[in-house]
C-alpha cells in the first residue's frame, strides 16, 4: 500500500503586492498615516492535495498560475498564509539550478559550498567530486570562475550536484528549459534512475512531452486552483484545449 | 548527516567563502584585515599622544586593545546585515538554517580579531610584558563580545530585511559610539554627569575590562563579570528570539 509524504491542505497564499514598496523607514512612516495601498494577489487559493510515495508528480499550468509557490511552499521557503502542508521524508532543497553558486568563485570551489547547502561534508563532496565533474563535462573548466561560465555549463554543473543528494523527496522546477539535447537526455536518464529507487518526485515544467514520458499523475494549475488531476493523456489534452 | 553537522558545514563554507571573496585579487590579500585597523591606530596614536597629549599609561596598547575589540563589533554587525541582503537569491530558492548566514559573517569578524590580537599580544609580551590573568580575561570578555556582537547582529540582521534603513542609521550610531564609548581616551576624562552613558554601553565595559586586565593587571571582581556575562546572554537571546520570529519572511521581504 503507498502512502502519502506530501500532505497539502487547504493552502492560501496571498502576496501582497503594493503600489510602491515600502523599503524604508521614511516610507512606512509615512504610510503609517496612509490608508495602505496594495492589492492583494492570491497566488494559491485553497490547495489541497496528496502525493503518495514513489509518485512522479507533474505540474503544468500557465506562467503566474502558483506551481513555483507551490514548490516554494512545500520546500518551506515560503510561509502559506493559511492551511497545513505536511512532508514525510527529506527533501532535496534545491528547486531551481545554479542559484547557490557564487559567480566571484571558481567551479571547484562552488562544488564545495553548494554541497554543504545539499548536506554534505567537505570529505563526501571529495569523494563525488570526480563523478560530479565527469557528468556535467567541465573537466577543463573547473578552476574558472562561474561567472565566466555559459548559461548550459552552470546549469550542468548544479544539476550534477544537486543528482547527489540523498532525499526522499525531489523538487524540480524547470530544469529542462535551459541545456541541449544531450543535457535533456541526461536529465531523463537521471529521472529513470529515480523512478526506479521509488523517490517520491514533483515535477514542475512547461515541457508537455516530458511531462508525457515521465509523469504517474498530473496537475494542472489555474490562477492559483487545481484546475484537473488526473492521468497525463488526459490533463494535457485538457490544458492543450484551454 | 546529523543536522548540528550540517549546520556546522555550511557556516564553514560560507565563511570561507566570504573570506575569498572578500581578498580575491587584492595583492596584500588577508594583510588589509591587519591594515584597516593598523592605520587607524597609526593615526589616533599619532594625533592624541603627540598633538594633543593624553596621559594614560601605555597609551599605545590600551589604544590598539580597545581598536581591535570594537573594530570586531563594528565589522561584525554590518557584516551580519550585508550578508543577509547580498544572500537575498539563495533564501528565496533553497530552505537552509538562516542564522547560519549570521553566525557566519560574525565568525569571519572574530577570525580577524583573532589574528588582530595575536599580534597584539606579541607586540604586547615583547615591548610590556603579559599578566597571565589578563590574558584569561580578555579571552573571556572575547567570548562575551562574540556573544553580545551575535545577538546584536541578530537583531540588526533581522530588521534590515524589512527596512533598508537600518544599515545607514547603524553606520552613523557605530561612528557616534566609537567616541561617546572611551577608546581612544580614559574613563577618567568623562565627566561625572555623563559617566551613566558608559553604564548602559556593553562595548565599553567589556573593553575597559580587558584593558584593566591586560594592561595593568586589574582582575574585575566577581560580581562585575556575572553581570555581564548575564547580561550578553540576555542580548544574545533577544536577539536571537528577533531573528527567529521574523526569518519566515525573509524570502518575501528581501
């Protein structure tokens, strides 16, 4: 029997979004004698769904339709507003790819400081290192700084570091959207691999036919409501007509 | 991995990262964390006992301890505030112990000083000689330093999420209390009706102590240093408590 190990309930999450932000003391002293003038986007607007163990779980929906916040709220990053979301197991932290690294910093040494962020010691990381290395192919651009790396290497180089963490639970946003075929490929190959040591993945991507290939379950997001859930074929078809 | 481990791990590799960034392709490199402070002494040292002389013994030590320790307390503080903002990416995208960018940026401080006081204390041993108590003390009012400086940081770290003021106005508070606080004079010269001001300033006293201790070999009494001991922990927890209630929305604010 599967069970589940994301338990999301009842999610509202609202951003306020003011007319002009107030980053200042002068400001909000200044608005404190105001009426405040925002308006209120409800990103998430009462969400409420499980993920059972060893599902490959995918998100579609149109840009601004919440899937990102959902991410963002199930990794704890963000705060819901109101409702309960309850994760059995770990998660690997990262959602999108490269941001951890430090541009000033040569890959090498962001191989090391976003392992840590990941959970590992400085030894582990010594021993995937060659492995990391290998599979994103910069054998020859390690000591380089990453600022002077192309958008495709950062991204290959994360994704190879962020493969080794050891979770229960991966979230994946949009990784797919930069990198070639050979990385896409790659990407698969790596989806299959967790497919088959059962991890538990929610996957958000714009890429229908991947979504297609990989997904048990898809959600489609609307305007910050599940719109459908249901089996790939269908929820795409749906998403496809709308 | 045991979370303590983990958290250990990446204040390690945030620290080592501030300090490379932070000297990466200067020539003297690590030399300038001597530097700063150095010049500055160079100065005082130059203008308060050549032009306008103070008579206080060994002048120069007692300047140079008293630079160190509130060079930490600065640096630390507006370092804690830079790294929060400047690590504004990484908290919106991966979920990690954010005190750890606090703790981090205050270690790196007390890193220097460290260094700061190791040549102090050659410097010291050579020319003056050194009171194994002293020692001990200023070991210990370190440590109360660090504590008060973290939960300080803390607080200050926490509130400039929200409010980008922060940092100006404590810039200005940090150049205001490097001369109310007695550096670079005596607690002597202060006027009685102003000697509550130093009451209230923990950089002072933990300063004064360590001078006292190291310099001419007074130890403070017991009771004067479980008050203060007590009270850097106060600090440090309320700060502590700042930071914990408001780090939920760090990601939204910064």
């Amino acid at each position: 029997m599967s069970q589940s190990v994301i338990r999301v309930k009842n999610v509202i999450k609202e951003f306020k979004i003011p007319h002009e932000r107030i980053d200042t003391l002068r400001e909000y002293f200044i608005h404190a004698f105001h009426p405040k003038s925002y308006e209120v986007f409800l990103a998430l607007n009462n969400v409420s769904f499980e993920v059972r163990r060893g599902e490959f779980l995918s998100i579609i929906g149109r840009n601004g339709s919440g899937k990102s916040t959902l991410l963002k709220i199930i990794a704890h990053i963000l705060k819901p507003n109101s409702g309960t979301v309850i994760v059995d197991g770990s998660i690997s932290p990262f959602l999108e790819l490269g941001v951890g690294f430090q541009a000033e910093l040569s890959g090498r040494e962001n191989v090391f400081l976003y392992g840590a962020l990941l959970g590992f010691s400085r030894a582990e990381m010594k021993r995937r290192y060659d492995a990391i290395v290998s599979f994103a192919e910069l054998e020859r651009f390690m000591d380089q700084r990453v600022k002077n790396y192309s958008s495709g290497m950062v991204v290959r180089l994360a994704f190879a570091i962020a493969i080794q963490a050891e979770a229960d639970i991966f979230l994946v946003d949009e990784v797919l959207a930069v990198g070639d075929i050979d990385f896409q490929k790659k990407c698969f190959g790596v989806f299959e691999r967790l497919k088959a040591e059962k991890k538990t993945i929610v996957f958000v991507s714009h890429d229908l036919s991947a979504v297609r290939r990989f997904s048990d379950r898809v959600l489609l997001f609307d305007k910050g409501s599940i719109k459908a859930d249901g089996v790939p074929r269908d929820v795409i078809a749906l998403y496809e007509r709308s | 991995m045991t979370k303590k481990n983990n958290y250990f791990n990446i204040t390690r590799e945030f620290a080592i990262t501030d300090f490379k960034l932070r000297y990466q392709e200067s020539i003297l490199g690590v030399l300038w964390s001597f530097l700063r402070p150095l010049v500055m002494f160079g100065v005082l040292y130059m203008v308060f006992s050549k032009f306008a002389r103070f008579d206080i013994k060994d002048y120069q030590f007692y300047l140079l301890l008293g630079i160190l320790l509130w060079n930490f307390f600065s640096e630390a503080t507006t370092a804690s505030m830079i790294g929060l903002s400047s690590r504004a990416g990484l908290l919106k995208k991966i979920n990690f112990p954010k005190s750890i960018i606090v703790v981090s940026s205050t270690l790196v401080a007390f890193l220097n000083f460290i260094l700061g006081f190791i040549v102090f204390l050659s410097l010291l041993f050579y020319f003056h000689g050194v009171f194994f108590n002293g020692v001990i003390v200023t070991f210990l009012m370190s440590f109360v330093m660090l504590l008060v400086t973290l939960g300080l940081s803390f607080f200050l770290a926490a509130i400039h999420s929200k409010f980008k003021d922060v940092i100006h106005l404590w810039e200005i508070f940090l150049q205001m209390g490097f001369w109310i606080t007695p550096i670079v004079y005596s607690v002597q010269m202060v006027p009685d009706r102003y000697q509550f001001l130093l009451i209230l300033n923990p950089v002072f006293q933990i300063i004064e102590h360590s001078r006292n201790a190291m310099l001419y070999g007074v130890v403070l009494p017991m009771p004067a240093l479980i008050k203060i001991v007590g009270f850097s922990f106060v600090v440090f927890l309320i700060g502590l408590l700042v930071f914990r209630s408001r780090q939920d929305y760090f990601a939204e604010e910064l």
